[in-house]
C-alpha cells in the first residue's frame, strides 16, 4: 500500500516535531520552509566567529525532547502517559543534575542552569529564581513585607493545584468544541484561574517586586501579566518542577538534533522554498486541502497538509477568503496580536567580571512594571523606559564565542506593528539606549569600547521575514478570550485535512508548549485518518526511558 503524502509549512520547532510525529504516524513526510536553514523563530544567527539563538533560549520540560528522540518510523504510541509517573514524581525531578534522557543524548546534549534567572529591580536589588523552595522563602524575607512570606505558601499552593490541573492533566486537551470548555471551566473557576494573573499574585503579595518576580514569566510567551489568566502561573510550578535547562551549542543545536531525527526516519526538507497558496478543492459540499502551491508556480500534492506558519498569515495570505468562514479576514483583523519584541546580539571582549552582577539568564527589570505594560499592550508607544532579557549564553558554553569573548543577547519587549512606528528611524537609537544602560548601570561596563560585532531585528523581521502577521512575536495574545476552544484549532474549522501546529495555535506559544502542540494535532490526524495510535505497522514504541 502507498504511504500517504503530508506537507508540513515551516521548520521550526512545531514543524519539526510535526514532522518526526508523522513520520512516526506512517505519512511520507516533506516540510518546506522559506529561509535558507531551519529554526523559524529559533533561527540561528552567525557572526564574526560569535553564534547567536535568535530566538527561544529557555528550555523547560525535558521530557517532551525525549519522547520526540525515542520516536521511530511506523511506530508512534499516543496513548501512553502524557506525563509518567517517573517524571512527576518529585524525587525524580531534574531541576539538578541530568537534563537529557538516552534519546536526547544521542543527538544533542542538554544541561541545567542555576539559577533559573537573575532578576534585577531598578534600585539594583536582585532575587535569584532557582525553584529551591527554602532559598526563595529566604529571599522573600529580605525582599518581602511582613506578611509576603504566609502569602508566598499560600500562592506556591495555588500554583501547584493549577499546575495539576491546567497542565498534567488538561495540558494535552484540545478544545475543539465549546463543550470541551464547558467541561472544565467550574475547575478553572474554583482554583481562581481566570482572574488576570497580576491580580492574583497581589492577593498574596503586598510588596512590588515580588509582585514582579511571580508574574513576569508570561512575558516570555508573549503575554501581558495584567491580562493573561491566572492559570499562567503554572509556569512557575512547570519551572519548578523540572528546572531550566540549555542545550549545549545553543538552541540551534536542539533544532539540528530534531532536523537529524526527522531525517534519520525519511523526511526531508525544502530550504529556500517559499509557499504560494495552499491549495484547496470543493468535493461537493466538502473543503480538502489537496496540497501546496510554492512561490515559483510549482504544485506540490499531498493527502494532508499541516502548517507550522503563523496562523493568521496562513489563513489570511495562504488560502482564499471563498475557502474560509472560520478563519475569515474580519477574526483575523479583530484577534488581539501578541506583542513584539526587539533583540540586539553582541559579541564582545570578557573582561573577567561578567558574572559578578550576570548569570545565564538575567532579567532586568525598570521602574516601572503596570505602567509600561500598558505602553507595550494596551497604548503600543514605545516608552522612554524599557525592562530587557539578557542572555549570556557563553557562561555556559564558551564555545559560542571566540577564546576571550562573549556572545550575548539582550530582548525588550516592545509593541507589535499596529504601533505604526518607523523601526528604521527608532531602531539605531533603541540600541544605543540600552547599550549605553547596560554600561553606566554596571551590568557590562565599557561595553561598546570591548564591543567586536553587533545587529538587532524589530518587528518588521517578525513581519517582513519570518510572515507574522503585524510582527507579532508569540502569535495571538494569551488573553482569556483567546484561550483553550477561543484560540486558533490545530484542526482546521474550514478545510478537511488542514492542519495547524505551533504558537499560534493550542495550547500556545513557548517551546514545550509548541512540541505539546505537535502531539495534539498528532492525535487530530491519526483519528482523521483512521490511525490506531497505539500501534502503526504491527510495531511498539520503546518505552521512554528518563531520568
């Protein structure tokens, strides 16, 4: 029997571990993807001997990359443990030591970082995240208010019950009817869920700063702390849980290690090929998508096609409007865009003090946190002040910068393109801001004199290079009414066998979230196509080995 084609838009890491799963489903499996390497958002950014992420950095959840790794061809167990025992349980989590499963480790090498993050205020006081519950409780103490400390307990119980039900045990739902929501929303109710998570965090905290510290997470996903529902702060406990870990040579490293496993088990991938259209057939009263149309006319066919793509981009520049009522141009216009974000990478001279105020991963934050929320959500100004993400991955792995040197990163959130402002007059003088902050606030002193190499993208990289509609950087905002079954489906409404895959869709942006994400629209398929997902081709997964 012929094996089934399937197309897969974009190589990163949702189309990647899209790919690997359905090769693992029995599908013949190519992905096409428009720049010149894989990566998408993760793309990987070379200069002057420096290597640079572009995008993500934080890796949680190792367990996902393992289950990815343990796939084979014509063999692909979806119905096994989404979250086994062994890497729930407490006494096997791996917030220290061992990052990477066997699997893992044949194709990439993964690390933990400690602390998780670095976190500055304005006033030059810090609070070291680790997930070590009496380090943190002693650190609310010196940071805290007199009562911050009760509240702290009583938060990190909050926290847990969400944790269990949003993730371990919804995370893997996908809302694909409103009964689906209906089913669930009394829990989310109950465990106060739903009320914004900055207004949840301050009924445990009276002090600001810790205020900050236990909700600015979100941001990292693209969303707003003072709108994203409470049930966000599961990502203090998935932290928590299973630690903060890096792969060595960079998340690009992670990126070729999924490119290798889905050619070791026969896909392959199309760089520098561009989608057209996706192409779509009436069958009497039944929309299907029957395949591609690339850039330079050339038809590409496919029993299935699953794009990895922005989901408003797909819709709106990929598929005709007749094609669409769902998915019309009026729910793209109208959905709420995440934010943007605007990164500059650096190399430059160590000077042997880095890590007297930087760690790995370092959040400064300014003076001001609702207020400047507001600017980049609500009013989309770009304000005189500005918080940043400070990645100084060479701290961990010299050998992505040259003998002596540094390769770094520095992300501040910004708005998206419906700002209307000019990135190419803003831009310049942004950089200089912040290298000039970085400088006279101690973090990297006499930075631009030891400066080797420099480059920054805006938003009109997200739009312009990467298809994002209006340059958002996480896809559609996490706010509640874009939530679960009100978020963008992994199936598609309109047109039988279209999928989607990746931020934009469910359960949402981050990486452990997009290879979730893949595992879902995974399931979506093999139900479709009649796939019994326990056993393809009369074989078995290996059982995932982890620790």
């Amino acid at each position: 029997m012929d094996r089934k084609q399937a197309i897969v838009i974009g190589a990163g890491v949702g189309g990647l571990a899209m790919g690997i799963r359905l090769q693992s489903l029995g599908f013949d499996t190519t992905i096409v993807e428009k720049l010149d390497a894989p990566g998408g958002r993760a793309y990987v950014r070379r200069m002057e001997g420096f290597t640079f992420d572009m995008g993500p950095t934080v890796i949680t959840v190792p367990h996902f990359i393992e289950e990815l790794f343990s796939l084979e061809r014509d063999c692909a167990d979806l119905t096994s443990a989404d979250f086994p025992a062994e890497i729930v349980d407490e006494s096997k989590r791996v917030t220290s030591g061992v990052s990477g499963g066997p699997n893992t480790s044949r194709y990439v090498k993964i690390v933990p970082i400690l602390p998780f993050y670095r976190i500055y205020f304005d006033d030059g006081t810090f609070f070291d995240y680790d997930g070590d519950h009496e380090h943190t409780r002693e650190q609310i103490q010196c940071l805290g208010e007199p009562g911050d400390l009760e509240g702290y307990e009583k938060f990190h119980a909050q926290s847990k019950a969400i944790f269990e039900r949003g993730f371990l045990e919804l995370g893997y739902t996908h809302f694909g009817r409103v009964g689906d929501m209906l089913k669930v929303a009394p829990d989310l109710l109950r465990l106060d869920a739903v009320r914004n998570l900055f207004r949840f965090s301050s009924r445990y905290f009276k002090s600001d700063k810790l205020r900050q510290v236990f909700t600015f997470e979100p941001l990292l996903v693209g969303g707003n702390p003072l709108s994203v529902p409470a049930i966000y702060a599961m990502i203090h406990f998935v932290e928590k849980t299973w630690g903060i870990h890096f792969a060595m040579g960079g998340t690009g490293a992670l990126v070729q290690g999924f490119v290798k496993k889905f050619e070791d088990l026969g896909g392959r991938i199309l760089y520098n090929t561009e989608v057209k259209k996706i192409n779509v057939t009436q069958q009497g009263g039944k929309k299907l998508a029957t395949g591609i149309t690339l850039g330079d006319g050339a038809v590409m066919p496919a029993d299935l096609v699953v794009s990895n793509g922005d989901w408003a981009n797909t819709y709106s520049k990929l598929i005709d409007s007749k094609y669409r009522f769902w998915n019309s141009d009026l729910r793209v216009k109208l959905t709420q865009q995440s934010m943007s974000v605007f990164v500059i990478y650096f190399g430059f001279r160590a000077d042997g003090r880095e890590t007297e105020k930087l760690r790995h991963h370092t959040i400064i934050l300014g003076p001001r946190y609702e207020g400047l929320l507001k600017d980049i959500f609500g009013r989309k100004v770009l304000a005189q002040d500005f918080s940043q993400y400070l990645h100084l991955p060479s701290l961990t792995d010299p050998s992505l910068a040259p003998p002596g040197h540094h390769a770094a990163y520095t992300l501040l959130p910004v708005p998206n393109n419906r700002s209307g402002l000019d990135w190419t007059q803003v831009g310049d003088r942004l950089r200089d801001t912040v290298f000039t902050f970085l400088e006279e606030r101690g973090y990297l002193p006499n930075l631009r004199e030891r400066l080797v190499c420099h480059s920054y993208i805006t938003p009109d990289y997200f739009e312009n290079t990467l298809n994002s509609y209006v340059g958002n950087a996480f896809g559609p905002e996490p706010l509640l009414v874009q939530s679960a079954f009100f978020r963008p489906h992994n199936r598609s409404e309109d047109i039988a066998n279209l999928y989607l895959v990746g931020a934009g869709t469910q359960p949402g942006a981050g990486t452990p979230s997009v290879m979730m994400s893949a595992k879902m629209t995974a399931r979506l398929i093999a139900a479709d196509f009649a796939i019994d997902p326990a056993v393809v081709s009369g074989q078995a997964r290996p059982e995932l080995s982890y620790r």
